[in-house]
C-alpha cells in the first residue's frame, strides 16, 4: 500500500511535561537473515555523529482530556541518561512524524529528539561570593 501521506514537524517541548518511566534502551541495527529483516546485535548509529541511537520510554499528555500516553522517543548519545523513572524530562529539538498506518488503518506517531535531559535549571559552577578589602581584614 502506498503512503497517502506524512507529516514531520517540530514540536514545542516547553508546553508538554514529559515523564520518563526510566527506561532507556538502544536501538539495533535491522538485519537481513533466513527468517526475514529482525533487529540485529549492533546498535544503529547516527550518520553524522557516529552516537548510537537509543530509546526512552516518555508519558506525554497528548491523550484525551490530557491523559498521559506513553512513547518511545528516540534520541542519538553516546552516553545514556541516567534518569529517575517518573521524574519529570526536557526533550531538546523534539519533532514528531505522524503518516499513515503501514496496516492500512489509522496513523502512526513516532518522536525524535537531539537530546534528552533532566528538566528545570541544569546545575552549573556556583561563583564563589568577592570578599572587599574590608571584609578581608
């Protein structure tokens, strides 16, 4: 059957709060056997920067009434996230394609991301407080 259609567009991940569920899986490379195409045992890797891919299982609240559904967005890192499950994630460069069913009915959602990161202010180097001349003394 022919795709009739598919969308690929951005998404606004400030607007959604995502939670993970803590698990984060790579993705294997597709290979060809005596039984057909089945993930392999190599991870696929990203053409540009050779990161393999994984997977993290995310509750975004696309469903009705804003009830949380769960996905699998797929991501490119060389290292894997270390996040609580149920903990609340930033999903940098969040794009969704949406296309027709391969069954024939329906659609299909699929998500990517460039990055996958804890959410709310990330940690940095705190200054340590000027000491004046007077204070010094």
């Amino acid at each position: 059957m022919t795709n009739l259609f598919q969308v690929d567009t951005p998404v606004d991940a400030t607007a959604i709060n995502a939670v993970t569920t803590g698990h984060v899986a790579p993705v294997m490379a597709w290979e060809d056997g005596p039984n057909g195409r089945r993930p392999g045992s190599t991870p696929e890797l990203d053409e540009a920067t050779g990161a393999p891919f994984q997977i993290i299982d995310v509750m975004l609240p696309l469903g009705r009434d804003e009830r949380p559904e769960l996905f699998g967005v797929r991501f490119a890192s060389h290292e894997v996230p270390d996040l609580p499950a149920y903990s609340p994630v930033e999903l940098v460069g969040l794009r969704m394609k949406v296309r027709g069913s391969r069954q024939g009915k329906g659609v299909d959602v699929t998500f990517t991301a460039d990055a996958v990161r804890p959410a709310g202010p990330q940690r940095t180097a705190r200054k340590a407080p000027e000491t004046t001349t007077s204070e010094a003394a």
